[in-house]
C-alpha cells in the first residue's frame, strides 16, 4: 500500500494579501448588486396615495423611524444619487476627488509592502505613505470645494431622506420576520464584506501521493 500524505497550503501570516483593481471592482460590484437587491419596489416609494402630512412632531419621528427600516437602502441609493449628481455637476471637482481616491488606492491600499515607493531616489516606507496621504486628503477636503460639495449633497439627500420618511404613512409597511426593526442602514454592507472575505480566502489543497 502506497503511503498518503495530506499537504495544507497556508498562507505566510507575516506577508500582506494582495489586492488587485479587480478583485476591488468585483468586491464593489458585488457590494452594489447586494445593496440594489435589497430595495424595495419603487413603485411603493413613490405611492402618492400614502403620503399625508404628519399629525405631531412625534408622528413624524415615528414614520421616519419605519420607513428608514423599511426603505434603507432605497434611501442610501438616493443619497449616493444625489452624491453622484452633485460631483458631475462640478467636472473639477469630480476629478479631484477620483485623482485622491487613485492615490490611496495605487500607493497604498493595492501596492505590495514588497515593492517600495521610490521617488527622486528615495524610498518612503508606509508610515510616510500614510501620513503624506492623510495630510492630502486633509488639504484636499478642507482646502478645496470638494469638501463643501461633499457635505452639500450629503446634507441634500438627508433632507430628502428625511423628508420623505416623515411624510410617507407607515401604516402599511410590514417587516420581514427575519428583517428586524431596528436593522441598521447599512447591515448589507456587512453581509458583503463577509461574502467577498470568503471568496477572497484561499483554498486549502490536499495532495495524495
């Protein structure tokens, strides 16, 4: 009888995953096509029968309260709407913010700790890479109008949110017994990032000799 051994690859716990620009755009992907698939029918969004004016303050707070349950990621597809349209309205501006978001990416988040940054002959360690960055993305947000264009069509697309959540009635909303009320806005973001860690975990391979 031939003997048998059983071989587990693991990866190094010393060396840093890499990750690419596509296994970033199918994780995004992935995430999106989760969040759009916990919508709910638009049609009852924008039911114009079920809309009337709050009786108190109250009221309102609790219909807000629902329907941020209940139509949570409608809502945050607004809101990331309402971002989008706010940054295509301002070319500059839009350009700024992905030329930031490109930095982090390429120098940081999906650049190997093995390969060193060099610049005019000097080689800068994560430390440095971070903190220069840091300090970008501070000037850039703070010094910029893309922070106040940031902050400007979030602030709009809360007070649609809000707007909407309290003068929407609530009366015919019923949660899912497995969709608790008081799940958070973003739960299915959660559930993505579990997804995608299992997907991204290597597979253990078993040789027999």
């Amino acid at each position: 009888m031939l003997p048998v051994s059983v071989s587990t690859l693991e990866p190094n716990a010393d060396s840093k995953p890499l990750i690419t620009a596509q296994t970033l755009l199918t994780r995004l992907s992935t995430s999106l096509r989760l969040a759009f698939s916990h919508c709910r029918p638009w049609t009852d969004f924008f039911d114009r029968t079920a809309f009337a004016k709050p009786a108190s303050f109250s009221d309102a707070t609790s219909r807000l309260r629902k329907n941020f349950s209940y139509f949570r990621a409608n809502y945050l597809t607004i809101l990331t709407a309402v971002l989008a349209f706010s940054l295509i309205t301002h070319p500059f501006s839009l350009i700024i913010l992905l030329s930031l978001i490109a930095a982090w990416l390429f120098l940081y988040a999906l650049r190997p700790s093995e390969l060193p940054l060099v610049i005019w002959g000097r080689t800068y360690s994560d430390i440095e890479k971070l903190a220069i960055l840091v300090v970008l993305t501070v000037v850039v947000i703070f010094f910029t109008s893309v922070g106040s264009l940031l902050i400007s069509g979030i602030m709009m697309g809360i007070a649609i949110v809000c707007a909407h959540g309290a003068f929407r009635m609530s009366e015919d909303l019923f949660l899912d017994e497995q969709e608790p009320f008081g799940l958070g806005l973003f739960s299915f973001v959660s559930a993505a990032a579990s997804s995608a860690a299992a997907n991204a975990a290597a597979p253990v391979i078993v040789s027999r000799v």
